[in-house]
C-alpha cells in the first residue's frame, strides 16, 4: 500500500508541478475533461481498461494489480482535494519538484512490483512487452508513455515541457531505481489471485 501511496505522491507531484503533465496523465486529464470526471477516476477507469488488455497479452491479475487500479487514482484525488502537496512559482523549484516526483514514482514501481502480488496496470503493461519482444524495460516504459501521450494529446489533455520530459526521463529512472536494489522484473515470480483463493 505504501508503493501505491508514493505512486499517487509522485504523480501529484509533477502534477504541481505545472510544466506540463505525465503522458498518462494528459491522458486522464483529457479524458476527465471529456466526459465529466476527476482525474483519479479516470486513472481508475483507464487502469480497467489497461487490465484488461494485460490479460489478453497473458498476464495475470494479482491483488496488487486490483489495488494499483482502485488506490492510486483514489489517493491522487484526495491529496489534490486537500492540497497537501504545494506548487511553486520559481522554474527552477518547479523542475526539481518534478524530477523528485519521477523519481518516487521510480521508487513507488519497485516497491510493489518487488512484493510479487502482480503488477499495475500499466507496469503489467511494460512487463509483458519486456517479456515479449525482448527489449530494455527502461525503453519498453518510455514506448508506452509515448503512446499515451499521443492519447491524450488527442483528447485535449495539458501537455507541456514536463510532459516530454517525462517521456525521456522515467524509462531511465525506473531502470537506474531497478539497478539501484538489484531488481530484475523478470524474474519475479508474481503471486495471482487464482493462487490465493
């Protein structure tokens, strides 16, 4: 639970920290602006969706995938409701907040992928093409960021510079983060909910 709260924690944090928002959350953003929603309601509702084509590609569903999908969007709700996360007005200070924000998101992705309970969504997403086609996880989740950049460009979410540094900078920081505790994600042996039942 504690990766999932940092995961919210992270993405408030570039959120606030106004040079742009994350691909997926341009993507939230102009799907909340379409259709009447907050942004964790649609994180919620695009990480069903993600879920499910996870399953297609064979992944299966963990507990911790249904936790990522229920919590992440609920805790980024409550901390923006409440503001506990401040903005700043200095470029530099707005830089530094979003790079800290990349990297506990970095960190918040170990801390629950590591517990085997199977991944989020979108971290399913990276797991199963890095399986798959073989590649650098680091560029597997700078791919995937692109594309839902691309969606959310396309639904008229805020896109800015942030959003384009996120797209060069989490593939790598995730996998410096992975280097940093000797993580390999692919040899997690997951837990699923099959398993616990």
């Amino acid at each position: 639970m504690i990766g999932f709260f940092l995961f919210a924690v992270g993405i408030v944090m570039t959120i606030n920290s106004d040079l742009g928002l994350s691909p997926w959350d341009a993507f939230h953003n102009g799907l909340s602006k379409s259709i009447n929603i907050t942004m964790g309601q649609a994180s919620i509702g695009v990480g069903i969706i993600v879920v499910t084509v996870n399953s297609i590609f064979g992944e299966k569903i963990g507990w911790g995938t249904l936790l990522n999908v229920l919590t992440i969007g609920a805790f980024m709700d409550v901390i923006m409701f409440n503001n506990i996360i401040p903005s700043f007005q200095g470029i530099y200070l707005r830089i530094i907040m979003m790079m800290i924000g990349l990297f506990i998101i970095g960190i918040a992705t170990y801390l629950y992928l590591s517990v085997g309970w199977g991944a989020g969504p979108r971290d399913g997403l990276m797991v199963a093409l890095s399986k798959k086609i073989k590649k650098p996880v680091g560029l597997i989740r700078s791919s995937i960021e692109l594309m839902a950049l691309i969606l959310g460009y396309i639904l008229g979410g805020s896109v800015g510079i942030g959003t384009f540094i996120t797209v060069l900078c989490i593939g790598p920081i995730v996998q410096i983060v992975f280097k940093i505790f000797k993580f390999d994600v692919n040899k997690v042996e997951h837990k699923f909910i099959g398993q616990h039942l």
